[in-house]
C-alpha cells in the first residue's frame, strides 16, 4: 500500500511539473521582451571614493535620463533623483563645518528616494543633514534590476553613511514600509525614535 501511494504521489508530481513547464513554454512562445525588460547601456560607473554628494545626484541624473525608456518630464525625473537637505542656518555646526547629526535614508524595491523626501524634511526640522539615496538599479526600467545586487546597494547606503558619520548620531530608515520605524542612536547609546 505504500508503495502505491508513493508511486501515485511521484506522478502526480512529474506530470504537475511537466504541466507547469508545458504551460508556461506555450504562454511564452512567440513573445518578445519589450525594451524596458532589458538592463540599459548606461556604462559610466560612479567614483564612490573620491565623489561629492553632489557628483552622485548628477551622475545618477545621467543614468536616469539614458535608462528610462519614455520622455518624463523634468518633474518625474527630479522626483526620483537622491537628494541632500541641509539643515537650517540657526542649527549647530561642528567645528570642522559639518552637523553634528545627520541621517541616510533608503527607500524601498519598488519605490524613489521621493518616497523618503517628507521623512527627510522631518528630520531636517529637527536639525539633522539628511542625504537619501537611489539604489543602484532603481529609476530607470524594470531590466536594470536584473544587473543590481545587494552589493551595489550596499555601496550607495555606505557612501551616504560615510558622508554623515562623523556626527554622533546614526540613523536608520528603512523605506520598505510606510510605517517602518525610524532608530536614531547617539554613539554613546542613547535612543531617540521619530514615533
């Protein structure tokens, strides 16, 4: 009797699969990839060393300018683009002329960093430099996401950190969800939380 079920329960499981295979050679066939399906040809690389924040937003403006597969406006274009907020003129300055607080924010898969903008100017209220990137792979068509990695995204989040680190206070801001806490702590171990 086991031997039965089992011969039953491994056929069932060939022809399932062979079914899904089947079925998904027959949807796909005759189909070609739009262009927005496949990584652009934008090849400059970013200088992650010697860079400004400000080289980032422009090379990024350049990526996605030649990436994108439509004419957006400026608008669209400049509401996907990093951004860097300054605090205001009254707040503190450190000596060597950077604030003693600053913030990285990161948004999530599928979003821009202008889904972190009204966080961001939250935290610029309250005296923070805020910088928010764009992931590598992001803002320009769906294909570009199969030539980024976690990697490459680790690299824009260090490059930002390394810009604002020499403050005291470290800050995260997952953007993957509305709601995702923002955690704020002093180096010497005190908390501060934006809810």
């Amino acid at each position: 009797m086991k031997k039965v079920l089992s011969t039953v329960v491994t056929a069932m499981l060939v022809l399932t699969v062979v079914a899904v295979v089947g079925l998904g050679r027959y949807l796909s066939s005759g189909k070609t990839l739009q262009p927005w399906h496949t990584p652009s040809k934008f090849a400059e690389s970013f200088d992650y060393k010697n860079g400004t924040f400000a080289d980032y937003i422009a090379w990024h403006e350049r990526r996605v300018r030649a990436g994108r597969t439509d004419n957006a406006p400026d608008s669209v274009i400049n509401n996907i683009l990093p951004f860097e907020l300054m605090p205001e003129a009254d707040c503190p300055v450190n000596p060597d002329g950077r604030y003693p607080n600053g913030i990285v924010l990161t948004h999530g898969l599928i979003a821009s960093p202008w889904s972190m903008r009204h966080v961001g100017e939250y935290f610029q209220s309250h005296c923070f430099y805020v910088l928010g990137v764009l992931l590598s792979g992001h803002g320009t068509r769906p294909g570009d996401m199969l030539v980024s990695t976690w990697q490459d995204w680790q690299q824009d989040v260090h490059f930002a950190t390394n810009l604002v680190a020499p403050g005291p206070t470290v800050c995260s801001c997952p953007g993957i969800l509305p709601a995702a806490p923002c955690r704020c702590s002093k180096r010497a171990g005190t908390r501060w939380s934006m809810r």
